[in-house]
C-alpha cells in the first residue's frame, strides 16, 4: 500500500486533509506485503472517537485457509526479523496443530514433521504439501490403530514432542474381604426367612433359633432381647424407622413388638394362620406377609389386631418392602408374583409376573421416585426393573444365581445383590449399566441375609454357615469426611460370637 506522508492516517485524525484518490485501484487487504513501520512526529496527536473500526491489514488470512498464501517477494525477504518469527510462530503452530489431529502417518502430518524441522526458514514445497492445505480426510473419524484416550499436548516447552495418555479414572475400588465376621449359630439356611435387619441407631438385630440378640455395632455389646420357647422359632425381624421398635415374626403366625431399649414386649398380634416371614414398617404401620398368603396392616395406635388385610397372591408372601415415600409396598411370594399396592388398596394396584421363580429379593430405588428392582429365585436368576410410576418393565439382568436380597447404597447409585445357587456370592452393581463393579465371596452356603448400616457404607450378610459378615462396599456420603468404620468395630479383620 502506498503510504502517507501525514503522520498519522485520516481515521485516526479527522482533523487532518484527506489525502487525494489514487488513480491505481487499491489491492485487496489479505493480498498486500506486511506493512512498514514509520516513523511518527513526536508532535502528532491522536484523537480517538467513539466509534471503534478493527483494521485487519496485518491478519494472516492464510491460517484460516481463507486465501492462499502471498507469494514470495523481495519485500518479504526484506522484512525484519520480527516478520520472520511470526510467519515461522504461525506456520509451526498450524502444523502441530495438524499433526494433532491426523495421524503421524498419513501425508499431511508427514509433511508438518517436515516443516517443524525446518526452524526458522521459509517453506517453498507446492500447495499440496502446504501445513495451510486443505485436508483429504474426515478430522473427526476414529482410526483403529490410534486409542481414543490418546492425547497429545499442543506445546512443551523446549521440544514438540508428545504427552504420555492420561488414563482416564478408573472402578471405584471395592475390598474383596470382610473386614469382620461373627458367627452366628443356629442362623436357619431357610430362602423364605428374614432374620437379619440393622437399626437407625447402629443395631444389627439377628433371629437364632427361638431367640433373638442384638449387637451394637459401637460398642460390639451383645443382648439377648427375647426366647420364644421350644415350641416357636423366629421367622422375621424388621426395625422401625426410627429404630426404637423391634417386630419380631414367629413360626406360630405370631407378630411380637418389642422395645429394644428396654428390652420389654409392648404387644402381642395372633392374626396370621402360618409363619410370618415378611415384615416392613411404614412409620406407625407394620405390614406383615405370611404363608397363609395374606399380608396384614398392624397400626400400632390403634387397638384392634390388625386394620386391612390385603389378598391376591396364591402362596407364601416372603418378600416385603416399602417405598421411601411410604406410598407404596412391593410384595414377592413363591407364586412368582411381584405385587405393589398403594396405602389403602386391598388389592394390587400394579401386578408383574415376568418372574419364574419366588419373589424374594426386593428393593426400592433411593434416588429415583417409583425404581423398583426385584430378583427372582434358582429357576429365574434374573435382577429386573420396574417403573411404577409408568407401569413399564425397564430392563432385566440375569445374574447366573438364585437371587436372595436386594439393597440400594443411600450414597451413590448402586446396588448390591446376594445369592444362592450355585455360586454363593455378592455383588455390587452400578446402575444402570448394571456393570459389575465387584464380586465377593467367602460364605459356603446360600447368602440369605443382607442388610445395611445406617450410614450406607457397610452391609452385612448371613448365611447357613453360621456366619455374619461385614464388608465395606459402598463409599461414604460426599459431605462426610469422617471414616464410620470405626463405628462398627473397626477395619481389621475379627472373628468373634453374636452369642
């Protein structure tokens, strides 16, 4: 461009004359040599308006493929130094930058190896091998021969060479062993019992025999809470929410309320014609499922037995669970039929029978409203989800065992399931991919039992070996920062007796 011989150019001065038109048209911006720099009269003055007009005389619009490359002149090699750097610091950063996205063998990245090697000089290879060239290839499609977790960096100082894949965050890590075991004699090998529960206040209940004792996982105290006798034996025990009130079912159809703080029996129901294997509270109402194939409503303020009695499923009711909400129960028996029902039904509202074998396993979601999981027995071995809100069946998983229990973790969306033949294990599960996050194993017969401390980071498993054990497999709630093993008796292995 021809310059001024003002100090300074009529935008930047409006006070200044314009200069006269030139009769040569003024070449293109993109297509003109680097301006110079000149020379400015320490007694120019600059007068800024309010109106703000970029002048992009200097934009490399080659970088952006806009326009081909200037050709080489006497004015670009007269340039300074200054010039050179930056046409080298533009040219080098657009074929790393290639050579990032394309692969080190295909031509263009070969030719960028090419150009980075060549510090500080021109390139005057053809347009085909321009680091400014147009690619041939898809920039986003995904090679076979290149991982997808490779990365590589855009700049390390003193030298262009690659960064080592950052590997991404991998399984949370789960133990493979109980951190503590108690044995547990006389614990029934029975599919259709439920002898185990763990209290809001850090109290794991457990049916013996005829007896029940309670161990308190602070301070490891073992109480003997109550003994049915010789002709009657526990079935079911079942906590109230807020972790005062024990129920207790019997193999006589009996539905004992007992007070674990003072170890007394405050109420006494006869209502069931057979054993009570199922109990689940909802605040003052106790729900009990028995072999007689009802489920009964027992409102603990009231004075009568029981207020409902629910009918529908054509054998043993052993699974029992209310929502979080108190809204809804779930119901499994050994009719192969999942049940739920809602607080003033006599009949199910919602009726699933996609299961072959016994519903025992059952499990509320946590974190969404109306996720239902169920797991069916030996003939089934299958995990399914249910949506009650939508009445659909979401998804089903088959696990290769007898699926015996089923807990959400409280902390993070996950659940564990225990089993039965013919691999006896537990497994942690992270929904809904249903990914097998671990599998745990150490019981010899059938994990019966599973419950869940009240901080959500422990469960404890039963089984007819005799033995509880305690496994540390859900992560603590992310506002805790203190370890709650303690709390349990601490993180090393022990073994000792529940009575």
């Amino acid at each position: 461009m021809a310059s001024s011989s003002s100090p300074s150019s009529s935008m930047e001065n409006p006070r200044s004359k314009p200069n006269p038109p030139s009769c040569s048209p003024r070449p293109p911006p993109h297509l003109s040599t680097p301006p110079r720099v000149q020379s400015i009269s320490p007694y120019s003055r600059t007068i800024y308006s309010d109106r703000f007009i970029p002048s992009r005389i200097g934009s490399n619009f080659a970088l952006f493929d806009l326009a081909p490359p200037p050709p080489p002149s006497s004015s670009v090699a007269a340039s300074s130094s200054d010039s050179t750097r930056d046409d080298f610091g533009s040219g080098s950063y657009s074929a790393l930058l290639r050579s990032v996205m394309f692969s080190p063998g295909t031509p263009d990245a070969a030719s960028q190896q090419r150009v980075l090697s060549s510090s500080g000089s021109s390139s005057s290879s053809p347009s085909s091998s321009s680091p400014f060239a147009t690619p041939s290839r898809n920039i986003f499609r995904f090679k076979a021969e290149i991982p997808r977790a490779t990365r590589r960096a855009l700049f390390e100082e003193d030298s262009l060479q690659s960064v080592s894949p950052s590997s991404s965050k991998g399984p949370r890590k789960v133990p493979r062993s109980p951190f503590k075991v108690l044995d547990a004699p006389a614990l029934q090998d029975d599919f259709y019992l439920n002898l185990v529960d763990w209290s809001s206040h850090n109290v794991l209940a457990v049916g013996l025999g005829n007896c029940v004792y309670l161990w308190n996982a602070c301070s490891s105290k073992v109480t003997k809470l109550c003994d049915l006798g010789a002709e009657d034996s526990v079935c079911s025990v079942g906590w109230a929410q807020r972790g005062n009130y024990l129920a207790v079912g019997t193999n006589l159809g009996k539905v004992q309320i007992w007070d674990a703080s003072r170890c007394k029996r405050i109420r006494t129901t006869e209502s069931h014609r057979l054993r009570v294997g199922a109990i689940a509270w909802s605040s003052s109402l106790l729900s009990s499922g028995s072999r007689d194939k009802t489920i009964l409503h027992h409102d603990m303020r009231a004075q009568d037995d029981y207020i409902s009695k629910l009918t529908g499923h054509k054998s043993e009711v052993c699974g029992l669970k209310w929502s979080y909400d108190n809204r809804e129960l779930a119901s499994g028996g050994n009719d192969n039929r999942l049940f739920v029902w809602n607080q003033h039904s006599t009949q199910p509202v919602l009726k699933y029978c996609e299961h072959t074998a016994a519903v025992k396993a059952i499990a509320w979601s946590p974190h969404l409203h109306g996720l239902l999981a169920s797991g069916g027995g030996t003939a089934d071995r299958c995990i399914r989800f249910w949506n009650t809100t939508t009445n659909t069946h979401l998804s089903c998983m088959d696990t290769g065992s007898q699926v015996c229990n089923l807990v959400w973790s409280k902390n993070v969306n996950e659940l564990v399931s225990t089993h039965g033949y013919s691999q006896n294990q537990i497994i942690v599960w992270r929904y809904p991919t249903m990914s097998k996050l671990a599998t745990l194993t150490g019981h010899t017969y059938r994990v019966l039992y599973l419950a869940i401390s009240p901080d959500g980071q422990t469960i404890v498993t039963g089984a007819g070996d005799e033995t509880l054990r305690f496994w540390n497999v859900f992560p603590c709630p992310k506002s805790q920062t203190t370890d709650n093993l303690n709390n349990i008796g601490g993180t090393s292995y022990v073994r000792s007796y529940i009575r």
